[in-house]
C-alpha cells in the first residue's frame, strides 16, 4: 500500500512539473508559433471578447486602460528596482497600453538589441492581466530606436524622391519588423504640411509643403502597415506644420485662418481618414480660427477634437492626446497636472499619452468621473475603442512575440538595400556652379592593419562637418565613404562648442585646398534646447557654427559644396552658396547617397519637396546621369532660383 501511495505521489510531482514547463514554454516567451502578421481586422469573434472584457473591468480598470505610458526598452533582469517599479506601476494603475522608447542622455541615444526589446515586452505582457497595446515612434522605422533594423532616411527625402511605391514600402517593412519585435501600434505618419520654413520641429519630419503630394504619401503609408498587421496614426491635429515653436518646450500658435486650414493643414488628415488611419493624435497647438478661447490647445478644445475631427471631418477611430508631459500643456496645468487629462478627455480624446503625474491625472479621471462630469459611457466608449484595437491585432489570443522570428524578419539584406535606394533617390542639387562636380576619386584606399600607420592627410580635398555635437555619430558614415574615395582627405569636426576656436585652423586649410565640402548636420530634435545660447529649439545652423560656414564661404564660396544633411532650409541664410546638396537626412545612408552623388557614382534626381526661401522653389532639382566612360555627365535643370 506504501509502495502505491509512493508511486502515485512521485506521478503527481512530475506531472506537476511538466505542467510548469509547458505553462513557462506558453508564455516562454517565445516558443510561440507565429507568422506575418495580416491585416489589422476586428472579426465577431474579437469584438465579443471586446465587449465582455468592457463588462468585466471595474471602474477603476476601466480609467487605467486610459492611459499610456512610457517605458525604455533595454536588458533588465526581473527583480531589478526598474522593472520592479514598471511593473508595480502597471498593474498599480491598471495600465493598459504602452509606448516604447529607450534611454536618452542628449546628444546620445541608446538604441537597444532586438532581442532585448523583446523579451521585455513579452515579459511586461506576461505580468499584464490584460493583453497590453504597444505603441512607439517609429518614424524611421525600428531603426530610430532598434539596431540592426532597416535603415530609413527621414519623411522629406520621400517626398524629394516622390514614389508612393517607397512610403509603401516604408510602412511595410516597419510593420513587419515592429510587430517581430512586439510593438503594434507607430505614431506615423506626420500629416504636417510643412509650410513655415522657420518650423523647429516638424520639418524633415513631414512630406513635405505640398498638401496633396503629403497626403498621398500619407494615405499609401496607411494602407500599407494596416496591410501588414500595424496600427497607423496620423499627426499633429489640426496641424503642426505653420509653427515657429516647439511644442516640447512652448506654446505653439497657429495663426492661420479657416480657409488656409482648409486647403492646407486638413486635406492630408481628410486621405489619412479616408485610407482607413487606426488613429488620430492632436496637438498641443492654439488654433484661434478655430478654438478663440484664451491658451485653450488643440488638445482640449472640444470644438477641435469633437467638433472638427470627430463631426466634420467624421474620424470614428481612437484620438490620442501628444505626450501630456510637453511644456505646452504643463504650462497651462502646473497647479494642478491631473486637470490636463481630465480636460483633453472631457474635449473627446480617447487615449492619453504620457502624463506628467500618472497618479494625480488617474485620481483625476476617477473623481471626475465618480463625480458625474466624465459620463460613465463616455468612458466605457472609449475603453471600447482600445480594446477592439487588441482584438483587431489579435491580442487576446496571443499576447507574445517568437523570437526565433527576429533574426528572419529584422533586418533582411534585400530591404537594407531598399533604404538606401530610397536614400539615393532623395539626393536633390539646387545649385551647381559647373566648376566642381563631380569630384573625382585621387587613389585607391588600402586596408589598414591594426597599429599600422595610416596615409597622412592633405589639404587638396578637405570635409567639414557641422554638427551641434562632435561626440554623437554625425559625420561618421560621410568621413569614411569620403576617405575610400580620396585617402587623403582632410575631415575636420566642428560644433557649436569648438567651431569659434577652429576658425583659423580651418579657414586656412580651406585657403590651401583645391576642393571644399561643408556637411551641415541639422535635423529636428524634441525639446532640444540651442547649446550655445541656451535659446529654444532652432533646427537652423546658429551661433559659431553659422559665423565659421559664413566665412568660408566668404572666402571660397566658387570651390565649396555644401551638403544639408537634414533641414533643406538652411541655404536661406548662407545665399552666397554656389553648390547645394540635398539630402533632408542625417542618417547613414543619406550619408552614404551624399557622398556617391557628390562623386557621380549614382544619378542625382530628386526634387525639392519645399520652396528654400530666396534660393529654389520647390520641385527644383538639377538631374544629373552617371557620367559616362568619357567623364561627360548630362544634366537638365528644373525650376531654380
């Protein structure tokens, strides 16, 4: 009988144990089996799991599902005080979505593995009650936050290039490589015309000045990630693009009027409903023509989030609130921060992003809501939305990412190539003075070996590059793609910091040199503050780096190429350029297309997809061939001033 009882008892431990490994390997976060993602689609089956998961959640379930916030993607082990502390906040507050980022110490950002971001996101939707929405900005693709991924230049070279075929592909790829990695939801595309040339924060970030070529592009976007399982979201409600102010840090106006909205800044917002967009994010904007209450933002203005995209424009999708966190909003609300979200709600707002006192907004929403000033069914609307959002994505039925997928999806040589390609066909000349271009190759560069002293450099060919901050990345790709077509070449490094104490030594190689090139590096950055004068966000050249290009210029304007490798603009305040190239990016292979045009090693036919003010309209361009065996390269000029 012993011997019975023993045998039975020794069953029951390792069934028991089986059962561990098959509960861990379920959620184990990878053995998952899983392929591409299809369309994001709501059947019956995931509505009513929808709908009986509303009646579930208690009140205050109901408010946590509300809200988003933000988490950095990067290795941490599971007992650490920072997962601890995320996932005590999550379940604290019954969060229900997330936007993924990673930490950020300005100039440096620390893009994450792949495989870590994954894993923590898997392991974040494990310590969830409910499948969580994962959201990030991926305007790049996953590349602005993940190594290894696709590398993509910036919204503007697609409108330079002009191919709806490449925003296409833009969304298709980004999709498929996000949702590998766990992440469903990209706050893309910028629907921002961008029609104030003095705009510090849109920018290259946008399409481009034109509302119908912004809104094509914006609409092929959409089609494509929903396509490919990803949600889409349109911003910056009602529009971000006539500004001079960055959001992040201050009020920004929109001061124009109805009719100009109408042609503008809404018709792009108007293809991206009618293509079907999961999501609208409004901004923190003063709109007067349309909301003329005093300091009222777009965010919570009724009149904008209900009355102009939820009744005129009929958006039935989920509107979310930009970060919460933006000195525009905090501005208004520092006596009382959880008042912002009560507000934006109570305007129409579904989702809201990134509060700056998660505990004070969500005691906020519930006593607003126990109070009888938020209507119950107002929230159990919205909470619908957010949940059929998980449905549509399949969520409820499995939460988790296979990580086996990653080294298939992310990454994939053929859509490496793509990216540059795209990058290639941004290159856009506006000024060419017949004198310079193409350069050619002076030698054939040697393989260094370690410790082996490297060929000296001379100043017949010399590169400057402009950046605000000599220790980040700017500069990197460009030098060593000059220096494997002229070994020699003199690359120079300047920012804001050094540029005023270089001055002579780089003045005076330029007198020496027979070829100058001047990469500018300036590209929209979130809060960003000017180095040197501490002023608000300027995504000009300013300050010693302008005084220093200036000169050079002054002195050798006839041999001197300048390369915005970012903001197109620029040139507006250096007219004295004879030779401008564009590339309306600071990413690698805009880098890598900047140098291969200036050397003629790829046809140059992009197209300004914005007018640069007293330099070239936009759609001006200089088309240039791959010069034949003879060294003759054919040109044809379009539309420059």
């Amino acid at each position: 009988m012993c011997q019975v009882r023993t045998c039975y008892l020794l069953l029951m431990r390792c069934l028991a144990f089986l059962l561990v490994v098959l509960v861990l390997s379920s959620i184990g976060f990878a053995a998952e089996t899983s392929s591409n993602p299809g369309p994001t689609h709501a059947n019956r089956d995931g509505e009513k799991w929808a709908e009986k998961t509303l009646h579930k959640l208690s009140l205050e379930e109901k408010i946590g599902q509300l809200f988003m916030i933000q988490m950095r993607a990067q290795f941490m082990n599971v007992d650490s005080p920072d997962y601890r502390q995320l996932r005590d906040t999550m379940r604290t507050y019954h969060i229900g979505s997330l936007v993924m980022t990673v930490p950020w110490e300005p100039p440096f950002l620390y893009k994450t593995e792949p495989y870590e971001a994954a894993v923590l996101l898997n392991r974040l939707q494990h310590d969830s009650r409910l499948p969580l929405l994962i959201a990030a900005d991926f305007e790049r693709g996953p590349t602005m936050r993940i190594r290894g991924a696709t590398e993509f230049p910036h919204a503007m070279a697609f409108g330079a290039a002009g191919s709806t075929a490449y925003a296409e592909a833009l969304a298709r790829i980004t999709a498929q490589e996000s949702r590998a990695i766990g992440v469903h939801w990209n706050f893309f595309p910028v629907a921002d015309v961008n029609s104030n040339p003095a705009n510090p924060i849109i920018n290259t970030r946008s399409f481009g000045e034109d509302p119908t070529q912004v809104g094509d592009l914006v609409a092929a976007y959409i089609r494509a990630a929903r396509a490919n399982g990803m949600m889409t979201t349109a911003k910056h409600f009602p529009g971000h693009g006539d500004t001079t102010t960055d959001s992040h840090l201050g009020l920004a106006v929109v001061n124009s009027d109805k009719a100009h909205l109408e042609s503008v800044e809404l018709p792009p917002f108007r293809q991206a409903i009618a293509a079907g967009v999961d999501a609208v994010m409004v901004a923190h904007v003063t709109v007067p023509a349309l909301d003329s209450q005093p300091n009222r933002v777009a965010t919570t203005s009724p009149a904008i989030v209900s009355g102009l995209l939820k009744e005129e424009l009929g958006f039935k999708g989920i509107v979310v609130t930009d970060a919460l966190d933006m000195a525009a909003l905090t501005s208004l609300y520092a006596p009382n921060l959880g008042r912002a979200a009560v507000d934006a709600f109570k305007a129409g707002n579904d989702l809201l992003i990134i509060p700056a006192d998660l505990d004070a907004s969500y005691n906020a929403m519930l006593q607003a809501v126990r109070s009888g000033e938020i209507p119950f069914a107002q929230v159990n609307a919205s909470v619908l939305k957010i949940l059929k959002a998980k449905a549509a994505l399949n969520l409820y039925k499995n939460r988790f990412v296979d990580l086996k997928n990653i080294s298939i999806v992310v990454g994939r040589p053929e859509n490496l190539a793509l990216g540059q390609q795209i990058a290639d066909d941004a290159v856009t000349l506006v000024r060419d003075n017949g004198k310079i271009l193409p350069l050619k190759n002076s030698g054939t560069s040697q393989p260094v070996l370690p410790y082996q002293k490297v060929e000296e450099v001379h100043n017949n060919t010399i590169a400057i590059i402009f950046s605000d901050d000599i220790r980040a990345d700017s500069g990197h790709v460009f030098e060593r793609e000059m220096r494997s077509r002229v070994p020699d070449v003199n690359v120079i490094n300047v920012d804001t910091k050094t540029a005023e104490a270089m001055s002579d030594q780089v003045l005076n190689a330029v007198n020496e040199a027979k070829i100058v090139i001047a990469a500018v590096y300036a590209v929209p950055v979130a809060g960003r503050i000017a180095p040197a004068t501490g002023d608000a966000n300027s995504v000009n050249v300013t300050d010693a780096n302008a005084v220093l290009l200036r000169k050079l210029l002054d002195q050798a304007a006839e041999k001197t190429v300048v390369v915005a490798m970012g903001n197109p603009y620029m040139a507006q305040d250096f007219p004295a350029v004879q030779n401008y190239v564009c590339t309306f990016s600071n990413v690698g292979v805009s880098e890598s297309s900047a140098v291969k045009a200036l050397f003629g090693a790829i046809p140059i036919r992009g197209h300004l997809p914005v007018t640069i003010p007293g330099i070239a309209p936009r759609g001006a361009g200089i088309m240039r061939s791959v010069p034949d065996e003879k060294g003759t390269q054919h040109a044809h000029s379009q539309n420059s001033q």
